[in-house]
C-alpha cells in the first residue's frame, strides 16, 4: 500500500502538480481515501449485490482527488466548493448505518420524491434525532461552504485567503487556503471512510481509520 495514496492519486491525474506537505504527509487522510478507493473497486474483496453503496463511495474518491488537484493549482476556493458534496455523501452514509429503512426508502424513491425527502437539511436534522453519532457536516460547516465557497452574493471574493484580504483570479497558492481545505477535506474524510467500511462490514479496517484517529 502506498503511504501517501490521495496525494499519489492526484499526482497520477495532473503530472505537473504539486500537493502541498499538509496534504502529502497527511497520513490518516491519504489512508483514508486509499480505502475508500478500495472499498469502492472491491480491491480487497466484493460484497456483491447492486454496488450501489460502493457507487457512493467511489464518487467521494474522485471529488478528493479532484479538490486535492484544485488546491495543488491554488484553487482553494473551488477544492472547498466540491467538499460541500463530499458531505453531503457522508450524511448520506451515515443516516443509511443509523437507518437500513432509510437506505431502502432512498433506492425506490422516485427522483422528486428522493429531493424532497433526502434533502440535505432533512438528512442532517434525520441523523440529529438518533443522537447516535455526530452529523459529519453539521448545519455551521454546510452553511460556511455555502456562503463562502458556493453560492455567490454581494461580498463574494475569489481566492481571499491572505493576510492581506487580496483576491485572486486563476490560480494563486495561498497556505490559508490550503490550510484550511486539508482540515476540513480530513475531518469529512475520515468519517465516510469509516462509515463505508462499516456499511460494507469491512470491521477491520473501520478500526484501523479508529486507531489513526488517535495517532
């Protein structure tokens, strides 16, 4: 296995980029998006069925190693914007560990019905009322990706993340901005590897992502 699988990955895709050390040396998160690369491949072995979890997971590893390009270019803005999705998969993931009915209900739900009832904000508050585990992008970090990263509005200013509030068109490598892409793409990360190998009964290695957690 490869030490550092996502900054690897992106590497691969973009020849000529450089993934900066908090996100090269990040070794719960690269090992992270190594076995969601896994899980969803069926590299260590295939569930079978409908791989429609696996489709899920799969989906993640390309937004990461998409944001990882992103902010390797000095996009941080738009590497942010695409951890909004990749949250919105993890609180999928985890209201289906909380609820298999749920997860039932999502695969025959018609598309209208499937909006209207698997809503991001109906998927948060859902997996607020087991109380069983923290929502893995809660209401301030949904609405702080939003707001800054996503939707426009009258204060908007592209790729701020200097000391010096400047703003930047086209790529422009800013240690704030990826900053705070590596903490955030880590937080969200960590949690729907885990969820994945939980989901997928792959108990060995939802406790190795347990143990780096405490490294």
């Amino acid at each position: 296995m490869q030490k550092f699988f996502a900054a690897a990955l992106a590497q691969e895709r973009l020849r000529k980029s450089t993934v900066t050390a908090s996100i090269g040396d990040n070794l719960a998160l690269n090992r992270a998006v190594e076995i969601l690369f896994m899980l969803s491949t069926c590299k260590n072995g295939c569930a079978g069925g409908d791989h429609i979890l696996e489709g899920l997971l799969g989906r993640i590893v390309n937004q990461v190693v998409v944001g990882i390009m992103a902010d390797a270019a000095g996009f941080h803005d738009e590497a942010l914007s695409l951890l909004r999705s990749v949250g919105e998969i993890t609180n999928l993931l985890a209201l289906f560990r909380l609820d298999a009915k749920a997860f039932a209900q999502w695969l025959s739900a018609s598309e209208p019905d499937r909006r209207r009832t698997f809503s991001p904000v109906k998927v948060r508050l859902a997996i607020d009322k087991h109380r069983a585990v923290t929502v893995p992008m809660d209401q301030e970090l949904y609405n702080r990706l939003c707001e800054r990263y996503v939707h426009v509005t009258p204060s908007t200013s592209p790729n701020s993340h200097g000391p010096d509030g400047l703003s930047h068109v086209g790529g422009y490598a800013q240690e704030l901005g990826s900053d705070e892409f590596n903490q955030t793409l880590t937080y969200i990360v960590l949690q729907g590897a885990m969820l994945g190998a939980s989901l997928l009964q792959k108990k060995d290695l939802q406790q190795e992502l347990a143990d780096l957690l405490t490294i």
